[in-house]
C-alpha cells in the first residue's frame, strides 16, 4: 500500500484549505507544498504521532506559539490503494521579534553587540535563532578571553501586540576589565610534595608548593626548605609579611630578635611582622621545614634589620 505526503488543513472562522507558512491555492498545492513530513511504510491506521510533533515544532520555530494540533484531530483516510493523513491546524497568530537587547557587559560595547546579535526587529520569532544566537554571543565572550561567561536569553511576551522582545544577558564571571591581568585565586588543593620539582641550592634544596592569592589573602606562599648540616638558608634578615615553619625532618636552631634556640622534628615556629629571625641545621642529618608566608592588605612594609647582623655562615 503506497502512502502520501501529509495533506494540511487550516481552521479559520471561514474554512480555509491551506497554511499561512506555504500559502496555496489549493488541497493538491498544498500537498505538494507542506513541510517535509511523510509515510515511506505501510501504518496502521493509528495516527502518527510523531509525525505531528514534527509538524507542531515547524510551527512553533515559525512564531506561531498558539498553533493547535490536537492527536484526534488527525484523520486517515483510506482509498483504493493509499492512505492519506489529514491533519487539522489551528495556527493562531504568528508572533514577530519586538526589541532585541544585550544587557550586563562591561567588557564589550553594548551597540556593537546588539548588531552582532543577527536578530532583527520584526522578522518571526524563532526559538531556535535565538538559542542560537545565544550560543554565538557566549563564544564570542570565551574567543575575548574570558571563558567563564555566560549568556542568557530572557524573552518578554506581549500578547496584545504579537511580538516577543529578547534581551541577552550576560554574566561576566570571568575577570573584568580591571582585573583581567591579575592571577587567578589558589584552588583547593591536594598536593604529593614527592612529586614537587626540587631545585638545588648552595644550602641544600628547595621546592617551591604554590604562590599566589586566595580569597581572604592577598598573597600566600609556600616552599619545603632542606638545609644540609651545618648551613642557614639565609642570613639573618626581616620582611613585612609574617611567616611559619614546621619542621619536617632533623632540628634547627633558629634565630629570633638576637636570641636562639633549638627546634627538633615537629617544631612549629612563628615570625611576627618584621622581626629578625634566621635558621641553621646544627645536627649531623639534613633538616627539611615547611615554610608559609601570607600577605594582607594590613601587611607593612618591611624595617631593616639592625646594623650589625649575627652569623649563621656554615660551621667550619
């Protein structure tokens, strides 16, 4: 049994064959002209649902958002040798693009993005166009470098005037203009200090764990000090921010304000704000301390220490 395309046909208050979208004269026109939706199998006569969906979507991406397809209101009518769908539309008022708006940027000129939107006041509401176009605006954020923004769509309908007015919004979660150059927040972190780069140093070694601002510091710093016997990372020195050591492995001595003493595995020492301080490993092992440093906006700027410096050179 060979089947043919579906047949339309539009309900108005005067019976009218046809649709608005194709405009033809005639049932066999409008046949020939109707959206690409057909029956290449033999069906029961149960209607095919699918089929009017598809047809309800073609509508719909058109403006018309009324459009009416009721499931009984498919008909199969049956002849000596095919069958024939007719579907019964009500396609109500076809609605048209009203304003089209881009608001939230500040990277971004607002006119020179609303006339990149592709979308013209007055043409046919297409929800796939503006899906689309949203799409388009967000890539168009991510390629200026700032790959975290978003763009959303808010449509306002007017009912009474048939028109529907879009506005992209766009939230720019990415950095803003004024800080776009500056570093991104340390993430919370899981870090294998085995697999830290070490760097060699005259003292011993260091590896350096991160360095950069977090939410509540504006910076914070953090390295793994391993000085062999008998050797100070540094001489003596001060600097504004404040700073902490946990002393992983072996024991230091550790200089404060021209006082010392030792501190063994599992010492926690603490530098307040530009106070003199150093560290040498007195034992026969090496000696390996975590080191953070932290700054605030409260941080002052670093005193110079005193004149004379007291040694922490390398014992002979």
């Amino acid at each position: 049994m060979k089947l043919t395309p579906i047949v339309l046909l539009r309900i108005l208050p005067l019976t009218v064959f046809g649709s608005a979208i194709t405009a033809p004269a005639s049932a066999a026109q409008q046949a020939a002209a109707s959206p690409p939706i057909t029956q290449t199998a033999p069906v029961a006569a149960a209607p095919a649902l699918g089929d009017v969906e598809h047809l309800r979507q073609y509508y719909i991406e058109r403006g018309y958002f009324d459009v009416e397809i009721p499931e009984n209101a498919v008909e199969v009518v049956s002849g000596p040798d095919k069958l024939t769908y007719v579907v019964h539309v009500r396609e109500g008022r076809q609605y048209h693009l009203g304003a089209v708006t881009v608001s939230g940027n500040t990277l971004m000129a607002t006119d020179a993005l609303t006339k990149q939107t592709g979308l013209k006041s007055g043409d046919a509401f297409s929800p796939l166009a503006v899906e689309k176009e949203t799409d388009r605006l967000t890539q168009l954020f991510k390629d200026a470098g700032n790959a975290a923004a978003a763009v959303q769509a808010v449509r306002q309908v007017n009912a009474q005037a048939g028109v529907v007015d879009v506005d992209f919004k766009i939230n720019e979660t990415g950095p803003t203009a004024a800080a776009r150059n500056q570093p991104a927040l340390i993430p919370s972190s899981v870090i294998d200090s085995s697999k830290l780069r070490v760097q060699s140093q005259a003292y011993g070694s260091r590896k350096d764990v991160f360095n950069g601002p977090t939410t509540t510091l504006d910076n914070f710093e953090s390295h793994i000090t391993t000085v062999n016997p008998g050797q100070a990372s540094h001489t003596p020195h001060t600097h504004g921010n404040e700073e902490m050591l946990v002393v992983k492995e072996g024991a230091v001595e550790v200089f404060i304000n021209g006082k010392t003493q030792t501190a063994p595995t599992g010492t926690i020492i603490f530098y307040a704000s530009n106070d003199w301080h150093g560290v040498r490993n007195t034992g026969d092992v090496p000696a390996t301390y975590y080191v953070f440093n932290w700054r605030t906006a409260k941080t002052p700027a670093t005193i110079p220490p005193p004149a004379t410096t007291p040694s922490l050179a390398p014992t002979p």
